[in-house]
C-alpha cells in the first residue's frame, strides 16, 4: 500500500462516507465482491450492505472510512467483479453548524456513527439541498432562523428515536447535492412515516429540493449475493 | 425460506407494493418468469400483469405483500430470466389522514385491496407529488384546507365509480414521488375522462405534480407474454 | 384472435392512437415490419408511416384504431424485427369540449381521421400540456375564458386551410403530455411557419408547454425503408 | 432518384439545414462517409465537416439543401458507416420578420449562405428558444419592443464583424428549439467573446434561453476523418 | 503535424482546457492512454490526472494548452485505448473583467496557471452559471453591483489560502455553463468546507446556479491506471 500512503489524502476529522448503488447486469464474481468487501473492511472502512427495490439498483453499499483511496479501491474491484455502479454519493461525516449544544459523546457518535444498527434493517437513502428561490433561500436566511428552523426539524424527527436511526452527511462541494441522508428503520412503514410527517416541518416545507430515493433492505453481504446473484 | 425469516422486515399493517415496468430486450425465458409469478403468489403477494403500449415499457407486473424481501426475489427472477426492469415504484397501501369518516370495511379494503378487479383491464399508473413552491405550496396548507380539497378531489372521482377503480399508494421516504396512482378502468376512454376531469379540481390544479404515465392492458401473465415474447 | 377478444378492451367511441419512433439500431428484418403493418391494417388500423431527420428516432408509425392489443402486436411485431423503438405516444381522438358548435360531419372527421392525407407529406408530432403555474394556470380559467383562447387559436390555425392538416389527439391519463400534435404539411417550411405563428395567439404564448418535436416525411412504407434500411 | 422525386417535398424558398452530431464507438468505415458526402454534395447540399471537443460528439456535419430526403439519406449512410448520431438539429435559413431594412443581397445572403467561411475555422453550435414566462415573455411582446431588442442584439454583434459568421436558422415546428445558432469565428476565444458579450444584451438578459453547446474545429472531412477514425 | 498546422485555430491569448471524465467500461490499453499523454505534454500541454469516486466517471483529465487540435488528438487517442469518456468541459482560462486591480503576475497567473500544485491533491469540478431569472438577474445588475459581489466572494475565497487553489475558466459560448471551477485542496473536508462557506456569500446565494460534482485524488497518470485498470 507504499503508492497509496504516497498519495494519501486522509481525512483528517470525521469520516468520508461513498455510497455505491449497483446493478447486476451479467454475471457478478461474488468471490471477487466478497473479497473486495473484506480488504475495505481490513483498511479500516465500515461496510453497510442493502438489497435495493426497484429498477434504480439492485443492491447498494455504503463506506465510511478515513481512506478515499481505499473507497476508490472497493469501487474499482466491485466493477471489476462485473457489477455496475449506476449512482453514488459521495460525501462526509459532520457536527452540523446548528449543533452547538451536542455532548461530547455525541459529537463524537455525528463524526464517527456505527453502522449498521442491527436491529434496523429497512434503508433508504435520498440526497438533499436546500432551496436559494427569491422566496424561499435559505443561504439569505440570518444564523438564528436557520438554527430555529433546524432545532424544530430535529424535534419532529426525535419522535421517530427507536424506530428510525438518522445519518445525515455532507456533500456541499462533493456532490451534485448537499447532504446524504441515510435512514435504517424497523420497516418501510416507518421510514414513510417518518419523511411524511417532517415534509411538514416549517423547514422542509419551504426550503427542501430532494433527490432520487433508494430503498431496501439491510443484511449481510452474504444474503444480499444470495438473493440477488445466486449462491 | 429461513433466511428471509432472519433478516425479515415484514410489514406490519397494510402491504408493500412494488411496480415493475420491464422490456423485452433480447430473448426471454417464459418458464422462468412464470415460475416466479408462481413462487410470489405462493409467498402471499398479489400479482397483476399487463401489456404496457409504447417505448417506456413492454409490460408491467404489480406486487402487493408482506414481505419486501419476497419481492425482491420476484424481482431477481425476472431479471435474471431475460426482462430489463426500465422503471419501478416502491409505496404501501394506506388509509390516509383525510380518511377520517371511513368505515372499518372501507379502510381495510384501502390497505388490503383485492387486485386485479376482473372486469377493469384498462391500466394506467403514473406517480404523482404535492407542490411546495411559493404560491403554491400543499404542505404550509392547514389541514382543514388540505381535508376540504382532498373531499372535493374524492367527490369528482366517484362520478367514476363503476368505471374506475383508483388505488393511491403512499410513497413519501420510499420512492421519488410522494404516491403512486394505478388506475384501472373498463377502457382507455374511461382513464382519460377521468384522469381530465380531475385536473380541474381545485387540489390538482394548484398543487399536483404529475410524473410519467405508464398506460396498458392487464390480462393474465400468459396472455401478456404471448402477445409480446410468443408462445 | 380469440384471446384478443377474451381479454379484449376495444374503444367505443372514437380513435385510440399510438406514435411509435424507432431506431434502426442493428440488422432489420424488412420482411416480418411489412408483414406487421400488413396485419396491423387487416385488424382494422390505419397506419401512417414517415422518415424522421435528426437522432431522435429514424422512422415514425401512426396507428389509429379501435384495438389497443392490435396496436401493441403491431409493437411487438417490428420490434421483433429489428426496430427500437426509442419515443412513443398513446393518445385517442377526440371532439374537443371547445367544440360545441361543429357540425356532425366534422365531429366525424375529428373522431375518425383519414390519414395520411395524400397531398400533405411533410410531417411533424410534438406533445404538449397547458400549464398549471400561479400566474399562468389553464385550469384555474373559467370554461368561458378557455374557450375564447380557443377559438383565437382555432382562426389563427384556419389561416393554414389546406397547407396544413392537424390532427390533435388526446392523452391525459394515458402519456406524459395531455394533448399530441400531428401535422402534416406541404413542406417543412409550412409547417415551421403555422407553428411559429400559433405561438403568439395568446393561449400559446402564456399557457403552452411543448414536448419534443419529431420532423420527417410521409412516405409508403416500401420508399420509407428503401431509404432506412436499404432494399 | 426517381422515387425521391414522387415523394419529393422540396424546400420552396431558402433551405432546409440539418446538423448532425456524433460518435465514433466502434469500426468506421471511411470510405461510405466519404462516399455519402460526395453525393450528399451532388445533390445539391452544402456541407460544413468539423470535429468536435469532448463527450457529446466526435464530430458534426452542418448540410444545407434543397431536399430533407437527400439530408436523410445521408444520415442513413452515416449510421450505416458506423457513426452513432448522438445529437442533431433539424431546421431553415430564414429572412427573419425583424429584417425588413435589409438589402436584397442580404436577404439573399441569409437565405443561401455559402458555407464554411474558409478563414473561420473555429465552430460553435446552440439552440435557443425565447422565453415565455410570466415576467419574461417575449411572446407577449409588441412587434415594435421586440423589433428594438433584436436591433440592439444586432448591434452588439456587429462589433465581432470579420472575426466571426453568425448563422441563425429557424426551428419553430421542427425541433425542440426556436432557433439554431452556428457560429464560425477566427478562434475558440472570439466565439466565447462574441457570446459573452451578447449575454448583456437586453434580449438575451430577459429573454433567452440556452440548450447545449457543441465547440470545435471545422476542418475538410479528409482531415476530421483522420484525426478521428485513422488515416 | 503539418495538416494539424494548416488547420490550426492556436489560441492567441492564455489556454484552452479540456476537462474529460471517463469510464472504464472494457479492457483498457494502459499503454495507448500513457503514450498518449506523453505526446499531449510534448506537444506543449500541461495533463494532470485524477482518480474519481462514485458513478459518474473514474477517472479525469484536465489539459491545458495552445492548441485544440491537439487536445481532440488526446481524447480521440484514450477513446481508441477504451476508456468511454462520459463527460467534459471546454473552457478557456482568463482575466476576468473584475480582475481590474491585479498584478501583472498575478493576471499572468490566471492566464497560465501551472498545475497541478505538488501538494493539493485533493480535486473537484463544477460548472456553474449566472441566473437570468426575473428577480435573480446577474446580467441585468450594473457592473458595479457585479464587481462588489465578486469582491466579496474573492474575500470570502481568500480564507482558504493555502488550502485551496481555485482555478475558474470561462465557457460562455464553448459549453453548456458559464463557467468551470476546478479546486485542489488537502484534503476532500476542505473542498467540502470552502464550497459550504462561499455559499453564504450574496453573489452565489442569489445569482449562482450549480452543475454536476466531480471528486477524487490528483495523482500520476500511473497511479491511478494502477489503482483503475490494474498494473
């Protein structure tokens, strides 16, 4: 890994975060994928692995960790295998600007989340930004009303706590989008629910533009290949 | 099925419902398709078939089930015995938040509709989404005025009753558009009149976004795919 | 045909109408598109057939009739053949509710077109839809106010009598678009010209939303391939 | 050419222009290019042969003639020889209604251009439409407010006069686009000054839309072929 | 070279630049894409080449350099290698009109920047544009307004000093956005954390419009074919 550390760019603080959404488009090497999977995993990277529904990918990856070279590496074995990756996000971990009042043990859980949560196992994951309209910009907005309208955001989705895990990363200047949201749920109903009722928080009804949504089931690498590739 | 029961996620109340618009892009195995229309059925979803007319589709297959991972398997299937899923929709049925003066047989026959209806072939669905631009925004609505345009929406639909039935499904968090509406009428006239007719209604007129319409013939599997891969 | 007729879901009034463009992408089998049209016009159809210049497609069908199955064998057929087809419309004749005053016999001619007309062999389709924004909303006008646009746009278009053909067919619920436009012309400069100057009658120029346009000439289908495909 | 003269529609007054972008994505056969653009040229056609910079196309041909089927027989002879066409435009010289103080000659001149300008070998190619929404819409114009803003445009361009041809043909009807824009300029820098500058124009501020842009370099089919496909 | 020198269109005053971003779809001729570079930079241009994350390409090329025919020579030459390129930019690198009070290194700087800096080897592209919306005009703001916003977001860039190098070319009239802005950082966090600050600054707030994302890790052409295509 000599070149790699030549060439290195770490990241310095929190975690960069790739998400891979693929299609099996002819025959997949799953031992390639499976040990694609495991070199990522051994370079330090957390590997989330979901069967998707619909005809936007078959199964999705996500990958957090301090390497993007490692990241680049998974991404190239995975199409190497005969996967194709058909979209992606590419983004970081963050303590958001509104979140002064985190404990330390929190902003360390914002930088540096464990995923996946085991007993979540829906997924769903949609990229988002916020709206610079004459009437609806959110970058002419002062600090304050941002936090406000930020602070009653974070209320309504702490009615989900248990039932839905929220990962938000950042991807201004990343990607085409500004931030990532990944969700892990019980089941898809709650995951409807949840970007049901925050549609109408004051903050999303007004300065929300959402992207394509992903959704699927979280399991082990193992069962997703099964499913979808054969064993 | 073991595995499936690990990593299960079976939805608790109403169905998951997934949309498959799929071409015939090169020789198809009809065994394999029928087989797994077969298993999905014997694994508890609801299957509709139809012939889908134009470039967007060839045909269409609609599942309604428990088991998203159930799903999912069908998908593969038909994947994997030749059709390319070109589009796909991923909702649940609902009883929704205007349907507060429904009785008990009503809401249940909402979250656990009986498809096909026999006599209904005509098939049309497209996804649709409540508007949140300045001037028009659905979501900074109080409820009083969203339950009020939802009525007036109901009323012009019944003037169909008999014609059409209408199954909405709820999307938001799941799938690009917040709900999917497949209709199924007696003839293409019929879908148009009403589809028309309701563009007038206040609701539509100011705050509904349409997506893609997918337009077709239900008829059992084996007739859909007599007419588009023979026998 | 007795599966057809089975499942059959004939329109009772009126035309349906489907626009299929196609690439010829590899070999073409002459033979099994001549056959298909042979059989389309046997089932009661009547088939326009046309070359279209630029990328989007390379040659265009118009089938009109009364079988949609029929309309969808005729797809199946010529794609089997070779063509893909790469744009559609699926749309339905229609007298139009601004026409209350048309005599019996010209709301025969809208319901029931004879095309192509021998003379007119340039040839364009484009969709479009009326628009639903704050200020510009077509929906939110009274019948009255509809209906003077209307008739504006109807003079403005009568100023092409005999240069140009219309046929305007209906498609809200059944495509993206809620009308589609075909035109036949003497030239290609006819019809630039009744279009360019439509687009200042004041319907148009604030309500109109126009889809892409496909631009060829009308042809036999023998000439139309002898040109594409080779004899 | 017996049956292209039965089905003929020749362009009565100017002529009909179609650009042809496209790729090189695998073998192609030069000599049924060249071969195409000798008879393109015996029949009439001018035709302009440039290579393009960058993912939308290899190269584009610019053909004016008399007869669309002539220009369709080319672009079959071209996909036939292995050119994927990726992008196109299909439209007409014109003497614009704004034109009425022009000399004969250069009614004439726009009516019949003689193309390439030898000198002006660097190549660019929009298509734009005017606005027409609700603060910005040009259709709602008088005759006398756009007529000034045209002449204002023209101004502005006459300061590139020598440095660079600006052809305008008219797509109303024909194509996605109102207009079509080929400029020919000395190099790439003076294509991007002229339109630059014309950005502040008080048409362009207001009313202009802009689709895609194609740059590069116009050069003798002989030499594109070369630099492109291998001598 | 001769014909190249007879068709030649140099650029007369600073650098043409062609980014290109590509995909290996197939096997890939390693030796073809580095004899390729190796003519680009004898023929006077400066390469550099990045490794990309995600979906829409794995690798970039920016060239900067006199002559465009030499750039298309590149990119014809890493096509017929069989990397699949997917998308790019054309620019040209200039003094912009604010740049009134610089240096004359520093506008020699901006004219021909030289690239990539050893240590930022973090990279991202955007394209971006000025709106011409009604109450979001840039076009139709006096120079003055124009200059003092440009002002404040230089300031605002200026922050970033030492860990950022921006470099912003222009493609008015040469792509489909005005402008493209090609970043070397660290590390991918400041990227991130320079783009999410000037955002805030009124000009972009108001008057920006952002295209596609690219991002990855500048390295030697042979590190990143050694991490893409294997050695």
């Amino acid at each position: 890994m000599e070149q790699a550390g030549e060439q290195g760019i770490l990241t310095p603080k929190g975690l960069t975060v790739l998400h891979l959404f693929a299609k099996v488009d002819g025959p997949v090497d799953r031992s390639i994928v499976e040990q694609a999977a495991k070199e990522a995993v051994a370079e330090g990277n957390q590997l989330v692995s979901a069967a998707i529904l619909g005809h936007k990918a078959d199964l999705a990856f996500m990958l957090l960790g301090k390497d993007p070279w490692s990241q680049r590496r998974f991404q190239s074995r995975i199409q190497c295998a005969g996967l194709a990756v058909s979209e992606s996000f590419v983004s970081m971990t963050e303590v958001s600007e509104y979140a002064g009042g985190l404990s330390k043990a929190m902003r360390q859980a914002r930088l540096y989340p464990e995923l996946p949560p085991g007993e979540l196992r829906a997924f769903c994951f949609y990229p988002m930004s916020k709206r610079r309209n004459p009437e609806q910009n959110w970058y002419a907005l002062s600090y304050e009303d941002r936090e406000q309208l930020m602070r009653q955001h974070g209320k309504s989705g702490r009615a989900f706590a248990g039932k839905i895990l929220q990962v938000v990363t950042a991807s201004t200047g990343l990607d085409d989008w500004e931030w990532g949201v990944t969700l892990f749920g019980r089941d898809l109903g709650d995951l409807k629910d949840c970007v049901y009722t925050m549609r109408f928080d004051e903050g999303s009804t007004h300065y929300a533009e959402f992207g394509p949504f992903y959704t699927g089931m979280v399991a082990d690498l193992d069962h997703v290949l099964n499913e979808l590739v054969g064993s």
